[in-house]
C-alpha cells in the first residue's frame, strides 16, 4: 500500500453504502466526478477516511502526445491488488463497479443481497434468483416490457423486515453491456425503482430450448436454502442471510422448475402472483 500511497492522487472520496466503508481515489480529479453516478444506490459520503476497501484509479492522459507511441494503460487497484488493466476506460469502470457491488454486497451489515432480477408488479416483488448469465436479465426485461417495474436485474436486496428494495444498474452500465433492459425503460417513459416491496413470487428456473413451463412448488425450508445458494453474504454471515430469507419468503410461493422462451412463460408466471394474492 506505501508504493500506491506515493503515486500521487488529485481526488478522492470516502463513502458508505448499505454500512460498508469505502474509499475511492484518482490521479485526475474529472474521473471521480464521472464515477460518483456509478456508487452504490443511496450511497453517503463519509467524514472517516478509514474504509473497508480502498479503490486506486490510475487513468492515462486525456491527451497523448501527436505521434506517440507509448500505450497508456488504465489500471485499477482494489487495496493492493491490481484487478484491472485496459486501454478502454469504460472496460475499467465497469469492473469497477462489478467489483464494488460485489464487496457491498458481500460485507453488508444492514441489508441481504441476493444474485436475482427483481421487479414489481402491483405491489408486490417478483424475485428472479440466479447467477450471470443465467437468464434472469432476459426474464426482467420481458416483464418490464408487459407492465413491471424494474428494480433490479443484479441483485435483490433485502431489509431484515424481508421487503426487497430497488438496486437498478447505472445508466451508463446498462447501456454499454447491450442488455435491453436501458432501452426498454428510456422507450416506455418509466422510472426504474420505487418503494420496499414485500416479496409475492419467486420464480427459480433455469433456460431449456423448447421446455414447457410446469414448475414445482418448494417447501419454506426448501425456498430459503435455494435463495440461500445465491446469497452474497451465505458464507460470511449465513444466519442472518438465512433468518433474513425465511422472513421474506415465508409467505410467498416459489417455483422451481425449466422453462422455453421467454415470451411463452410470462403470462403463466404472473398469473402464478395473482392468484397467490
């Protein structure tokens, strides 16, 4: 950390999102005021420079000199370690704020953070567990385009009274990762997120060419172990992720099962929720 100290940084900020400190810094002043829309949602800055992870950017000149050859790297550093280096400065900010994300999400003393899209639907959350590239960004999308709010495609966040609260990805994020998510908001006009929404469905499924929707209903232990299975914080603080679940859960049906094409199964899922009312 002295080698990083005595790089010399022209900006910084300490924060705290979710009671997780942390510290961000930079070599150029312009680029924290590009990365403070990136934080955590409902993020405060803090008095306290003593944080829990500290991130060093270290961004290559604006303006490289005509004709130089030299290739100026951005690096990114989490505490001591290196977790990035490209030529693209967009590449770097979005391992940024994947990793950010992730170590709230993980640390987290006040809220249970679950790998699930989420959105609402007449005042309830339908909760869509599953890791990357599991399909749930694809399943959010679809619902958002019949009518749902869109609260998350990342995480689903928990309050210990088991209501979900809206985690919507940046802007700036969504619109380089080429999900459809962006566009789909800025064409019907919506506001991404909204009040705490007790949880009213969970659907866990799994993507399968040409598979017909005939899900099975899980157990409340059941439902708690395979939320749990996507749970941030599960090996850090199991108990109360699991106390957490089992509050948020309790009276709301889950699904397991596979599913075809997106388009074949929103209907059958929503009415799942309308008739669990």
């Amino acid at each position: 950390m002295e080698e990083l100290d005595r790089l010399g940084w022209e900006a910084g900020i300490a924060f705290r999102a979710y009671g997780t400190h942390v510290g961000v810094r930079v070599n150029q002043a312009d680029v924290l005021e590009r990365l403070q829309p990136l934080f955590p949602p409902g993020w405060k800055s803090a008095r306290s420079r003593v944080v829990d992870r500290l991130y060093s950017l270290r961004v290559g000149p604006n303006r490289p000199s005509p004709g130089s050859r030299i290739r100026w790297y951005n690096l990114l550093y989490a505490n001591t370690q290196r977790i990035a280096r490209t030529l693209d400065l967009d590449d770097l900010l979005q391992v940024l704020v994947a990793d950010m994300r992730l170590f709230v999400a993980e640390t987290s003393e006040t809220r249970v953070f679950i790998h699930a899209g989420v959105v609402g639907w007449r005042g309830r959350a339908i909760v869509l567990p599953g890791k990357t590239f599991s399909g749930k960004s694809t399943l959010v999308a679809g619902l958002v385009k019949v009518g749902a709010t869109y609260y998350s495609d990342e995480y689903a966040v928990f309050d210990s009274h088991g209501r979900v609260h809206a985690f919507p990805l940046p802007p700036e994020i969504l619109e380089g990762s080429g999900r459809s998510i962006a566009e789909l908001i800025e064409e019907l006009g919506v506001t991404p997120g909204g009040p705490p929404l007790p949880v009213g469905l969970v659907i866990v499924s799994e993507y399968k060419p040409g598979a017909r929707w005939s899900p099975q209903t899980l157990s409340p232990g059941q439902a708690a172990l395979a939320l749990l299975a996507n749970t941030a914080s599960a090996r850090l603080q199991p108990q109360r992720a699991l106390e957490t679940l089992k509050r948020a859960v309790g009276r709301a049906p889950v699904l397991i099962g596979v599913r075809g094409e997106v388009d074949e199964v929103l209907e059958k899922m929503l009415a799942e929720l309308d008739n669990a009312a």
